[in-house]
C-alpha cells in the first residue's frame, strides 16, 4: 500500500470524530502530511482558528506516520487494530501566529522510534507558507499482543 492510499483508510476511520475534518494527505515512509480547511466551527472567539484545532492537527499528523510504522496490518490490509494504536503522552506546541481563513498543513516527520516510543516533530503552515506552530509529539509504542 502506498502512503496515499494508507492516508485515504486513516480518512475513512475519522468519519464521526474529532478528526472528521482533517484530511490525511500522506502518511507512510516515517513522514505524513495532514490538512484542515477553516470552518466557523474551528474557531475560537475572536474568528481566528483555536489552538486546540491547531494542536489537534498536529497530534493527529504526528499519530498517523507513528501508525504506519506500528500497525502493519493497517497498511497491508486496512484492518485497524486498537491495541496497536500509538498513544500520544506528550504534545508540545508553540504557536506562532494564527489565521481565520485559508486551511492549514501540517507535516510531521519522524526523528526517534525506539521500542518504547515514538517521536515526531511536526511543522504547521497556513497558506502562504507562514509557520502557525511547531510541535514535538511523543506517542507510546504499544506491545503486540501474544499470537
């Protein structure tokens, strides 16, 4: 399976969730890439997009590269297996700006997976490219159940 078509089954499972508006672009190969179009709903008070969308994108982007790594039979099968989902235990984010239109991109990459947990950095950019936050995501490395 490519990581586009890995991405289009993570879309698929996010119908009903948070997640629902995100859009997995590319997730495979240690990288993945999500996007959120701006939506009145996103918002926060003042009509720009509300940290927690933001931060929320980045974790999701940052979970979806860590569960092509984990979850190979998510990837050969499309079967998804919760007791293999890698659990974010630590997201740290610094916002830098924000915006109230447009969609923003986020692209994590992986830059540690050890045996007991996973960690991506993820970078968050609106249309022209801006940095709206960078943000370091430590996901939990589930133990495969005994076959």
């Amino acid at each position: 399976m490519t990581p586009q078509e890995f991405a289009q089954r993570l879309n698929c499972l996010y119908a009903g969730t948070m997640m629902q508006d995100m859009e997995m672009v590319h997730a495979g190969e240690g990288r993945a890439r999500g996007r959120l179009e701006f939506k009145p709903h996103l918002r926060q008070l003042t009509g720009l997009f509300h940290a927690g969308v933001i931060m929320g994108l980045a974790d999701t982007t940052a979970t979806a590269a860590a569960m092509w790594e984990i979850d190979s039979d998510l990837a050969a099968d499309g079967e998804f297996r919760p007791e293999l989902f890698p659990l974010s235990i630590q997201v740290s984010t610094n916002l830098i700006r924000n915006t109230g239109s447009g969609a923003l991109t986020a692209d994590a990459e992986l830059v540690h997976r050890g045996r007991s947990t996973i960690v991506a950095d993820v970078r968050v950019t609106d249309d022209q490219s801006r940095l709206i936050a960078k943000a370091t995501v430590t996901l939990l490395v589930p133990k495969p159940p005994a076959r």
